[in-house]
C-alpha cells in the first residue's frame, strides 16, 4: 500500500473510529477548499481595486498613458510603457485597502441578500 | 501500525494533496492573469526586462496580498459566526 491508489479492499480494513475521523476529516478539508476559494476571488477582485486600480485594456488607455508618461517618459521606451517601478512589497496603505475591500465585499454581499428578499416579495 | 491506522493516514495524505494542488492552480491562474494586466499593459513586440521583473515583483506581491486577504476574510467570518443570530434574522 506504499502507492497511493486505493482499493475497495484497503477500504474495507477502516474500522469505524478511522472512518469516523476521516469523515470529520475531509469535512474540514471541503471547508478549508472552500475558504480558500473565496479568498482567490476576492484577492483578484480587490487587487484591481487596491494595487491596480485602473483597467488595462480599451477606454483606459488615455489615462494609463498619462501615469505613465509623467513618472518615466524619458524610459518609456526601454519598459514598453508597462509599470516598471512595481515593488514586492505591500505598503500600509494597500494592507488596509485590502482588508476594507473584503469587509464591504461582505457588507455589499449581505446587503444584496437583503434586498433579494424584499423583491421576491414584491414580485 | 494498525492496517486500518494505514489506510486512513494514506486517505488523509491524499486529500491534503488535493487541497493543496488545486490551491497552488487557482493561485497561479491569477497571478497569470492579474500579473499579466499589471506588468503588460499594452504587448510590444517582445517581452522587456522591465517587464520580465514586473512579473516576478507583481508575484510575490499578489502572494502576499493573498495572505492579507485571507486574514481579513477568516476574520469576518469569525466575526460573522460570532453574531450570526442578529446577522440572519434582520
């Protein structure tokens, strides 16, 4: 049983303390996936917000072009007109930006369940 | 150790596995995206060495803003399991 390919023998060996705890087990495990994934969308979602607040493509242009422009138009050239000054470190004020965008996320979040509610009725 | 101590901690090592892959994708997946955004605003004709280090900045930066984001919401929903009677019923 050294590789991992289980079969319905081995599973018949679990007593039922063993089955008991890898049930509760793998409960945690779907809990903790879950948690995980939300913080991935969220983490996209206020990346754009906090670190990254404008929109790369289309409309933008004008205006990323002006930001560009003024901070490094004599190496504009050099960086292809893309941000070149990008630390790897979060600055306090991104931290906070962060934690305020998941806390209204959530706010924003109860508040359209809320609502929901009241059109169903409506309707 | 018992056989079934055995196949339990093989199930175990599996799931962790699991968990801990399809993570590190949807991780990868968005620093490819948000990354790409960010450091390669409009694509030129080949890929600058500004932008090659925007890339490895902009990952360790998102990882970090990753675990920022994680806190916060383990902190809401701690908060939330806290006071979830008032929180549900208006």
């Amino acid at each position: 049983m050294s590789s991992s390919n289980l079969t319905d023998a081995d599973l018949a060996k679990l007593n039922d303390k063993d089955r008991a705890e890898i049930a509760q087990f793998l409960a945690h495990e779907q809990q903790r996936g879950r948690v995980q994934g939300q913080t991935h969308a969220l983490t996209s979602l206020c990346w754009k917000k906090c670190i990254a607040p404008y929109s790369p493509s289309g409309s933008s242009s004008s205006s990323s072009s002006s930001t560009s422009s003024s901070t490094s138009s004599g190496i504009r050239g050099f960086f292809g007109g893309s941000r070149s000054a990008v630390g790897n470190d979060l600055d306090s004020t991104e931290k906070q930006c962060l934690a305020n965008c998941v806390d209204r996320f959530m706010d924003a979040n109860y508040a359209t369940m809320k609502h929901l509610k009241t059109l169903q009725n409506q309707f | 150790m018992s056989e079934s101590e055995e196949v339990k901690k093989t199930i175990i090592k599996m799931a962790l596995a699991e968990t801990n892959t399809n993570n590190a994708r949807q991780l990868m997946t968005s620093i490819n995206k948000r990354c790409f955004d960010y450091c390669v605003p409009t694509p030129g004709s080949s890929f600058s060495d500004g932008e090659q280090q925007c890339v490895k900045a902009c990952m360790e930066k998102y990882i970090k803003a990753w675990n920022e984001v994680n806190a916060a919401y383990l902190r809401r929903i701690q908060q939330e399991v806290g006071n979830q009677g008032l929180n549900i019923s208006n």
